[in-house]
C-alpha cells in the first residue's frame, strides 16, 4: 500500500464536521485516481471521515496509526469516479 500521496491534509487541529469539510473540498479539487493522505485524530474524526468517504464513492487505500503520536492516525484515499 502506498506510503507516499499527491497530496496531504492535517485535520487534526479540526473539530466534526470541519474535518469531513475540509477532507472533501480537497479530494474534489483533485484528479481522478490520485491519492489524498489525511492525518486525523481518534474519536469522531475517525469514525466518520473514512466512511464518509466511501459513501462518497473513494476507495480507502490504508489506515493506520502513527507510531509517534498516540491517538493521530493516517488514512490514504484514492479518488475515484
């Protein structure tokens, strides 16, 4: 799975649904197909940006937590149709 992206976005200074927001506005400024890593925090960012996504029809490429900060995730996702 990919650990590199076209882009990146840190939500986690962002409170719901800031983080939803901001997560689509730069997924639909970006072309079909290229991959977003968004940084997020546990809790609701977590539980509703990677579905909401899905709903949205993108396709998530990995989730996982980051190994020096406690509680902050990263989550690829590959923009699709």
């Amino acid at each position: 799975m990919p650990k590199t992206a076209h882009y990146f976005l840190d939500i986690t200074s962002a409170v719901c649904p800031l983080t939803f927001v901001k997560t689509k506005l730069r997924i639909e400024a970006m072309a079909v197909g290229q991959v977003l890593e968004v940084r997020l925090r546990d809790g609701e960012p977590l539980e509703n940006v990677p579905r909401s996504l899905i709903e949205l029809g993108h396709r998530i490429l990995m989730l996982e937590p980051e190994a020096t900060a406690p509680g902050i995730f990263r989550l690829w996702v590959e923009k699709c149709g």
